[in-house]
C-alpha cells in the first residue's frame, strides 16, 4: 500500500465533528460547505483554522477581512451535511428553513455557531489553510454533535 492509502485508512480512525462553513461573496450569492477540518488555535487572540479545498466553490469567496460563520451541527443535521458536501445539490444548501440569511448566513438550531473573520490565508497545495479570527460565539447546552468516523455518521 502507499503512503497515502496508510495515511487515509489512519486519518479514518479519527471521529470528527461536522460543521457547515457558511458566507456570502461579493457577488451577494450564499455558500456552505461541509467541514470537518476545523481546529481552534488560540484563546487570545480567539482564532481557529479550517483547510479548504481550492476546487470548492466557497474557496475563492475567502478574502482578507471577509466574515463566515463556522455552524456546529446537530445529531439530526445529517442531511444538510450531505447537501453541502454533494457538488449535485448545490442549489439546495440554502433550503433549510433554520438558515438566517439577514447577513452573514448562520443556522439558527446548530449546536454552536462561531462568527469569524479571515485573519490569514495560508496556501498549501490542493488546499488553503483559513485563519479566522472569533468575533462571537453561541451553543446549545444540551451536546448532540454530528460526528463522523470511517466514513459514517455516529
Ligand atoms: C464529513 C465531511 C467533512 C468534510 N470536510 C472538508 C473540509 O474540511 N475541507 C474541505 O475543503 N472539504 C471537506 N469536505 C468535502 C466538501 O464538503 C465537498 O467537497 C463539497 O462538495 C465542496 O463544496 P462545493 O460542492 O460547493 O464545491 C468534507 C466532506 C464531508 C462529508
């Protein structure tokens, strides 16, 4: 086996929370993506990272000073993981009744919500390591996180 394919199977043992990465572009139009890359860094300044793929359509929608909100999804939020992980669903990210679409678009009943603004943009290969800076944060008492391990939900 290669590297890579030891490495996959490796990183497949970890259990990971999911998130939906969501913002709008310059052009006013919405995006949100899956994620399960995101790691915090610091309490001072609040900050956190999340790597995103170059090919992903929210990718070059990330600038400097330009606001997203990191959403924490629930247990029954399985679903909209998989429409903002599936190129083919695209038009039905935003379909979600609990989307607050006033400003920056954040869900409304996602286990926690981190508002952020991209602090630094660091390129490495196929992906961009995002920076973002914390400007507010909120969370569910009760823990129902979706988490993902092996390739499934849990
Ligand atoms: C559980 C899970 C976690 C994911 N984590 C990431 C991630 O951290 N970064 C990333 O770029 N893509 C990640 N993806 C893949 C993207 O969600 C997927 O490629 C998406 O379709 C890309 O967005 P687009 O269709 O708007 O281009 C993940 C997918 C799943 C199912």
């Amino acid at each position: 086996m290669s590297i890579q394919e030891d490495f996959r199977l490796a990183m497949r043992r970890y259990i990971y929370s999911v998130s939906v990465m969501s913002n709008v572009g310059t052009n006013g139009i919405p995006n949100a993506i899956t994620v399960s890359s995101v790691t915090s860094i610091s309490m001072d300044p609040p900050s956190l990272l999340i790597c995103i793929n170059k090919s992903s359509r929210i990718h070059d929608t990330l600038e400097i000073g330009s606001k997203f909100c990191i959403n924490l999804l629930n247990k029954d939020q399985e679903e909209l993981s998989n429409i903002c992980s599936d190129e083919g669903r695209y038009e039905q990210r935003f379909s979600d009744e609990n989307w607050n679409l006033d400003n920056v678009p954040f869900l409304e009943n996602a286990q926690a919500n981190i508002h952020c603004k991209v602090d630094q943009l660091s390129s490495y290969h196929t992906h961009t390591i995002v920076v973002g800076l914390v400007e507010g944060a909120n969370s569910l008492s009760n823990i129902a996180t979706l988490t993902y391990v092996d390739g499934e939900y849990r």
